[in-house]
C-alpha cells in the first residue's frame, strides 16, 4: 500500500488521531511497537490560524515517528486552507483531515463529523486543502450521520475526485458516537466499489491480531487502523505486526514486561507536562489497559491508582501488584 511515494508494506497498522493520547511519548512508543503511521491529536483549524500556542505545539514531531500524519479539524474554507499550510511547514509526511470526530463540541458546531450533515462544504474544504499543500492528504469520516444517512459509499468516490491519497473509515455513524458495534460491511462495500481507487484504511473495534487479521482478509482493506484497543496497551502493535508477518501468535508478554511500558509512559507524561498534570494525564491509560483484569480485590487498587498524585506513591502501587497464576 501506498499514500502518495510512501510505502508502507502489504499490511500496514495506524494509530489512530486520539485526542489527550496522541502526544509526542505515546506516538513514538507505538512506532517502536510496529505501528505503520502515527498521528497527531487533532488541531484546530482556527486555533492554528490564530497560532495558539498550545495547538502550535500538537506540530512538534520528531523524525524517529516517520512516517507521521498530523490531523486538522475545523469548518470554515478559509481557515481549513490556511491551517493546511502551517501544518505543511512542521514537514509531516501526511496531512488528514478530520471529518470524523462525533463529540458534541466539534460535531455539534459544524466540524468533524458534523460536516456529513452538508457535504458540499466537506467536499470544497477538501478541494481547496488538497490544492494548498504538496504532501498527501487524506481523510478520516464515518458511514453517515446516522441509520438513515449511510453516505459513505457515494461520499468516497466524491472525496476520490477531490484528490485525496487515501480515506479512513470509522465503520460507525456520528449518531453511534463510540456505542455499538462497528460495521465493517459499509467499509468492505467502500473498498470493493469498482471505482474507488484510493487506498481504504478501515477503523472500529480492532482489540487484538486475529481481528486485525480478519479485516484483511474479509473485507480488503489496505490497511487497519487502532484508536482506543492502544489505551494502556501500546504494546498491541507489536502483537499485531508480529501475526500479520508471521501468521503466529506473538508468545505473551510478561507482566512485569508489560507494567514496565506503563512505568514509560508514565515518566514520559510527567517529563513532558509536570508530576501534577503527567500523572492526571496517564490516569486514561491507567483505567482502559487491560494489564490489570483478574487481579483479585482489584477495585480498591485501581481506586487509589487513579487517585494517586505522585510517581512515588503510583509505582509503590505498582509494586504491590502480582498478577493471577
């Protein structure tokens, strides 16, 4: 597969634009473990246009991360075009476009996702970004706004002719938000349109190598993408790319192995923020890894886990862990 002169082999793995978890540290973990391409937090168009400098900061990117895709978000033409240029200048390998994002604040106001509800103005933001900027541009969307509003079909050939390189689809509608499960048919139909010709990267629901294995095979994708199953498990990259390769199961990790990543992420959370604010922020990864399930009388652990305010008193719990036989 390939976006624009990039390859990226016969069965490539992204990580997924997750906002508060795509930091610099979290991205660079996942490229070590086997992800494909990495991808910023999303940024806002008019944050960007306004060079706030928190949002100019979600540019940071490092070489070790290539190929890395920094994603914009955002509804009006002008600043679209205008933050595709900025983004261009911190020199990633690929700019997305966010046309995805349920939550309210975004979709709500008319971005994101909220931009399957006027299609013409996806399309002309989509034509004027990929006429600002030489490096590939893709996009990431859903199947439609909701149940009776499935336009992904019909929207990819569209998005195809604007002159994008690749598109990602979430395989829910804005309405699902993250419940339920995500349709892979309505991606496999995408993929298999005779006349869609850009690469299609399916997304929704992979959580381990056999199904990452089975969107291949099933339904044709070119490549897979991993948002929320790398929550406090990053090392699922390497699990996926050593089955994708190999065809076997990637012996268990230990763990021991296992908690020493989260003591990584961390450490690389408070170096990057401070003690106060990194723990605040690995709290996430904290409750979604799955490193912790069948520890008996867990729940007061995990309690004072999340609790926990400084690196002393997280790792001191830490210690106190043994996993089940």
């Amino acid at each position: 597969m390939k976006i624009g002169t990039i390859d990226l082999g016969r069965f490539p793995v992204f990580l997924a634009p997750m906002e508060d978890v795509t930091d610099p540290a979290f991205r660079l973990m996942c490229k070590r473990f086997g992800a494909s391409v990495v991808c910023t937090e999303f940024v806002s168009s008019d944050a960007l246009v306004r060079a706030v400098n928190k949002t100019r900061r979600k540019l940071e990117i490092s070489d070790e991360e290539r190929p890395v895709a920094v994603q914009i978000y955002g509804k009006e033409v002008d600043a679209m075009t205008a933050a595709a240029r900025i983004v261009e200048q911190a020199r990633p390998d690929i700019l997305d476009i966010n046309f995805g994002c349920p939550v309210r604040k975004v979709a709500g106001k008319g971005a994101g996702a909220g931009l399957l509800r006027d299609i013409p103005r996806m399309l002309e933001i989509t034509r004027s970004v990929v006429d600002a900027v030489k490096i590939p541009v893709t996009v990431k969307t859903r199947l439609g706004w909701d149940d009776d509003s499935k336009v992904i079909v019909d929207l990819a050939e569209r998005l195809q002719d604007c002159g994008i390189a690749a598109l990602t689809v979430h395989g829910r509608t804005r309405a699902q938000l993250y419940t339920g499960r995500a349709d892979w048919t309505w991606i496999g139909r995408v993929k298999n349109n005779p006349r869609l010709h850009i690469p299609v990267i399916g997304n929704g629901d992979i959580t381990s190598p056999q199904g990452a294995r089975e969107c291949f095979d099933r339904y044709g994708v070119d490549a897979v993408m991993i948002g929320r199953g790398s929550i406090g498990r990053p090392w699922i990259f390497k699990e996926v790319s050593h089955y994708l390769e190999t065809g076997e199961v990637l012996a268990p990790l230990s763990f021991e192995w296992q908690l020493d990543v989260l003591r990584r992420e961390v450490i690389d959370s408070v170096a990057r923020l401070d003690e106060r604010r990194g723990i605040i922020h690995i709290r996430r990864h904290l409750a979604a890894t799955p490193l912790f399930k069948g520890i008996p009388n867990f729940r007061e652990v995990r309690i004072a886990m999340l609790r926990a305010e400084s690196v002393g008193e997280l790792f001191r719990i830490f210690q106190s862990l043994t996993p089940t036989a």
